[in-house]
C-alpha cells in the first residue's frame, strides 16, 4: 500500500498545540497573587479555632474581609487546580487514568469553588 | 566462578553512575525542597476542602457549626489547623524562590544551599509571626 501523503502534512497537527505556556504562566500570575493573599490568610485562619458563630459571621461581614476572603478563595482554587493538575500529569503515565484524574480534579475543585463562594455570599447577604 | 573468568573483558565498558536509587541516595536539600513543596501543596489542596466544610457550616447556622466548632478548638483541629499554616508559609516561601526562578536568576551552585537556608529561615520566621499574633489576639 502506497502512502501519498507528504511527509510534512503527516507531521502537521503532532507537534505542540500551543496551549501550553497558558497553565504555567496563570500558575505564576495565581503564585503573585497568593503571596499577599496567602499571608492574610495565614494570620486570619489562626484566629479560627476561638472565633464563636456570631464573631466568625461577623468577621466575614467586614467588607475588607468579604473582598479579600473571595479572592483569596478563587484564586487557590485555580491555583491548587493548576498545580493538582500538573503533579497528576508528572506521576501518573496510563492515559485514561490521567485524563479521569484532570477531569475529576477540575471538576471537584470547580465545585468547591463553587460552594466556597456560595456560603460566603449567603453568610453576607442574610 | 570460572564461568565469569572465560568471558573476554569488554574494552569499552566501564563503571557508569546509576540513577538515583530512592532508598539509598541522600537526596540534596534542593530536592528535598522540592518534593515538599509538592507534597506541602497537595496538603493545602485538601485543607481547602475544610475550610469549604467550615463555610458550609456557618451558613447552616451556630447549631450546624457547634460541632465543627468543637472539632476546631480541640487538639485534633488545632494541630490540623497549624500544620496546615506551616504548610502554607513553607510553601510561599519556597514559591517565591520559583518565581525568582523564573526570572532565570538564582541557578549558580553556590547559591542554591544559600537560598534553601534563607527559604527555611523565612518560613520560621512567618509561623512565629502568625503564632505571636494569634496569641496576643485571642
């Protein structure tokens, strides 16, 4: 069996999509990013175990602390999704097992995302 | 024995170094610093499923968060809770050596123990700083 095809349009579509440099470059941007976000977090959290009901909802209350608690909410989840993402590509070599294991942490991460901000917009807006 | 000694010797054979077998090779700081920084990131992963689990909590009202409340005051919550935070002040830490990475600053033999030691005494430094402000504030 005779192949026509030229060797360069078999070559066409098999090398980088071009895609790539996006993750890593929304992986440093999330990393600045969490850098001020992730020291205000830090000192916040810590209060967390002496914080009653009515004192935790009122600090999410403070408009500040709305603002800085969503953001940092969305983006570690992005960022954890990015690098979840990246450490399954590196250590897991089946393919299909791979593919479910991004799929299943976009969506998971997605959907703790999701639920993060839900309960902090309720918690304001009631 | 004689088996062995029948073979001819291979002129061009000599001793090659292995590849790092796991067990038995003390792996560099740099390498330890990077597999934590994996392992401390993954570990932030799942505490984020706590603080959404907490969330949740509170917005079912002070009945729902008694016993997460309970759970967060105790010994078990409170030593979750900090290692979560050394986790996360290791981690920007050594974060912030990667962004100055990728600058492609900071590759030179000489300054990668230095780094390492300042990345360690950064994050010591930030969890004693959140401990003594979590303790003049409570």
């Amino acid at each position: 069996m005779k192949n026509y095809r030229t060797p360069l349009a078999r070559a066409r579509g098999l090398g980088s999509a071009r895609e790539g440099l996006h993750d890593w470059w929304r992986q440093r941007v999330t990393a600045v990013a969490l850098v001020p976000l992730g020291l205000w977090f830090a000192f916040s959290v810590a209060l967390l175990p002496s914080a009653s009901h009515a004192e935790l909802v009122a600090w999410i209350n403070v408009p500040w602390n709305t603002l800085l608690l969503l953001s940092f909410i969305l983006i570690a989840f992005y960022h954890t999704m990015l690098g979840l993402q990246v450490v399954i590509e590196d250590y897991v070599h089946l393919d299909w097992l791979k593919l479910v294991g991004i799929l299943g942490v976009k969506l998971v991460v997605s959907f703790l995302t999701l639920a993060a901000v839900y309960a902090i917009l309720r918690i304001v807006f009631t | 024995m004689e088996r062995m000694n029948t073979e001819p010797p291979r002129p061009s054979v000599r001793e090659r170094p292995l590849s790092p077998h796991l067990q038995v090779y003390r792996l560099p700081v740099t390498a330890l610093l990077s597999i934590s920084h994996r392992i401390t990131g993954v570990l932030l992963g799942i505490g984020l499923i706590g603080l959404v689990l907490v969330l949740m909590s509170v917005v079912q009202g002070p009945s729902a968060y008694a016993p997460v409340h309970a759970f967060l005051s105790g010994i078990a919550g409170r030593s979750l809770l900090w290692i979560w935070i050394i986790a996360l002040l290791f981690h920007l830490s050594h974060g912030i050596r990667h962004l100055v990475w990728d600058t492609g600053h900071g590759f030179s033999r000489d300054s990668l123990l230095y780094y390492a030691l300042g990345e360690f005494a950064a994050a010591l430094v930030l969890v004693l700083a959140v401990a003594i402000a979590t303790l003049a504030r409570s």
